[in-house]
C-alpha cells in the first residue's frame, strides 16, 4: 500500500454491540422460537432515503463457525479488541465506512449474544440447553435479512465473510439474489462437508465425555470446558500456531503453555452447545443443487486505469478466492491497492459501477 493512500484510511474507534429481537420466529423445519436476538455492530451511515442511493449502500460481514461479529473497530464487550477484520473495514479502507454502511451480523446460535442454548425457553424458564430447536443456515440468513429490514436497508452491495461466513454469504446469493450485487465468500465452499453427520456425531461423543456435560444440561455446573479447552487446542494446532508462536516462545514448553492459555480463555466464552448447533445447521447445505450462483473467476491486481478494458474471465479463474455474483449481475469494486492480500485473495466489495474484478 503506497504511502497516499495509507494516508487516506482511518480507524473506527469505540463501537458497541446492538440488539435486534425477532417474536414468533418460525425456522425452515416448522418450529417457532418465541424470540430470536440477534447481535450486531455498524459502521458507516446509512445514505438517506431522500438521496439517490437511498438504503442500497450496505454492505453484511458475517462470521466465523467459532468467530464473532466484532469485525471492526474496539468494542468494550470484546475487551476493546480489534474487530477480526480491522484492517480491511473503516474510512479509506477495502470496505470504506466514508461510503458505505457495514453491518456485521452475529449468527443464531453463536456463543456471542444472539440467541442460543444458553438462552432461556419462555415454556420452562429454564436454558434450552440440548432442546435448542435445530436451525440451518437458511434459518440464520432469514433472521439477518429481517434484521437489515429492520434497519432501513434496501438493497447489499455485497455480503462477505470467511470460512462458516462464506456458507452465509452462498445462502444469500441463493435466497435473496435480487437484494444484493455480489457475494465475497473468503476460504469456504458453496456446499458442506460430505462428512457433516459423521462430524457431528464425533462432536457430541467427544463432548460426552466431560464429567461436566451433564447430558447436555450444565448450566451451573460447568459447562464441559475441559473438552472445550482440548478441542481449541487441536484447531490451533491444525491451523499453524506452533509456528506463529516459536519466535516468541522458542521453548516448547512455553509454547504449549501459551497454546492452552489461549484455548482455555476461549473456552471460557463459549458454549459447547453452539458447537453443535452450528455444526447441525450445516446438515444438508447444498448451494449448487439449488442454482442461481455464477462464478466471477479471479484477477490478478492491475493498474486501475486497465481494468475498464479487461475481460472478467481474463485469468480463467485462477486464485485463492472468488467472488460470485447473484443472477450474473454486475458491479464495479471500490479500490484499495493490494487489499486482497488481508483476505486470502479477496480484494474488493463491489459498488454501483459496471465491471466485477476480484484481485
């Protein structure tokens, strides 16, 4: 990133988390939850009703499988963390909060404040716990649509997220095409794995075997932390952070001991059973057999003033990322010089101009 542009961006500051609450919310397989919360952070402005792009300049990131809806700026009930993707969200960032209004939407089920196990069953007064009804991924995109209705926005820019966020953002393209100008599904796939069942069903024998899980009902009791603080260490592990952490921590044993603080601060916000929910809500995801999603193969960075002539098939698709775009319609990414390399090989969100160019 050249030096005029770094000094063009900016950080967000303090945000804070809001609530949005759906009554009567009734999911894919016929049951009702009585109250659906979902949990969100803004930044940006909204453009106005009485402007020409009224409502039509959001944009939705959404999140992670264990992640979190802080995607920018610092917000107290994070400990004043940056948001997971700060670098690419705020004024004169990939994301430009000078332009667009960036909602980033918590998932159902999520160990971060929407509704979930752990919150109480108006019919029992008590936790659902392992009687949270089985939602899918079509139930969590339903609520966030009714959530940016909610919010007076008309029509996405884009929806964007990683791994279990890219699964979300596929779904939108499928469910609400003509609400949106583009999908940036970062390290993820339009379907699930063949596996999920098996997962899932190794997920809830694992948990089992917590003298704290109680059948699933350990709401002060524990809450299976011991497995949970295991599990965080295997996927720390298997995503490289020995490797990270051996400059700072040559010693071995430092090292597994720093590994296990890490897990078991994790451990200690979530909930086993939104593991499982998440896990479930995959059961069946399929995007491509439902249709109406269009690949965007992925560009190289080129200069700005040659990408007005280029053909969006150029690199025959070649990349780490891609963009698709619903009902193969067009939009024109705002730039930001080499901002893909934040997200793996996404680079841009897509704005209100003709041409689709992923970086």
């Amino acid at each position: 990133m050249n030096d005029q542009v770094a000094l063009r961006t900016a950080d967000i500051g303090t945000v804070h988390d809001q609530f949005f609450t759906l009554r009567d919310f009734r999911l894919v397989n016929g049951a009702v939850l009585p109250e659906a919360t979902i949990v969100y952070e803004t930044y940006g402005r909204l453009a106005p009703p009485n402007e020409p792009n009224g409502g039509r300049n959001a944009v939705l990131i959404t999140h992670g499988y264990t992640g979190s809806h802080h995607a920018a700026g610092r917000n107290p009930a994070n400990g004043n963390q940056p948001g997971s993707w700060d670098g690419l969200i705020g004024p004169g960032k990939a994301i430009d909060t000078d332009k667009l209004f960036v909602v980033a939407s918590n998932m159902l089920g999520s160990s971060f404040g929407s509704t979930n196990a752990a919150s109480l069953n108006p019919a029992t007064g008590e936790p659902y716990g392992p009687d949270f009804p089985a939602i899918g991924i079509r139930d969590i995109v339903t609520a966030q649509k009714a959530l940016l209705d909610s919010l007076g926005i008309k029509h996405l820019v884009a929806v964007a997220g990683p791994s279990y966020g890219g699964y979300q953002a596929y779904q939108w393209a499928v469910a609400y095409p003509d609400f949106m100008d583009a999908i940036v599904p970062v390290n993820t796939a339009p379907w699930a794995s063949v596996n999920t069942d098996k997962q899932l069903a190794e997920l809830q024998a694992r948990l089992a075997t917590d003298p704290e899980w109680h059948g699933g009902h350990y709401y002060g009791k524990g809450g299976a932390k011991t497995v949970l603080t295991e599990l965080r260490v295997e996927t720390l592990k298997r995503y490289g952070i020995e490797a990270n952490l051996t400059p700072r921590y040559p010693d071995p044993a430092e090292r597994e001991a720093a590994i296990r603080q890490a897990a078991a601060n994790w451990a200690r916000n979530w909930d086993a059973h939104s593991l499982i929910i998440l896990r479930r809500a995959l059961l069946g995801f399929d995007n491509p057999s439902q249709g109406f999603v269009h690949p965007v193969p992925q560009r190289r960075a080129v200069p700005a003033e040659d990408r007005a002539g280029r053909d969006p098939g150029a690199d025959g698709g070649r990349g780490r990322g891609a963009l698709f775009r619903a009902r193969q319609r067009y939009g024109a990414f705002i730039e930001r010089p080499r901002a893909c390399q934040m997200v793996a090989g996404i680079a841009r969100i897509p704005g209100a101009a003709r041409r689709a160019i992923v970086s």
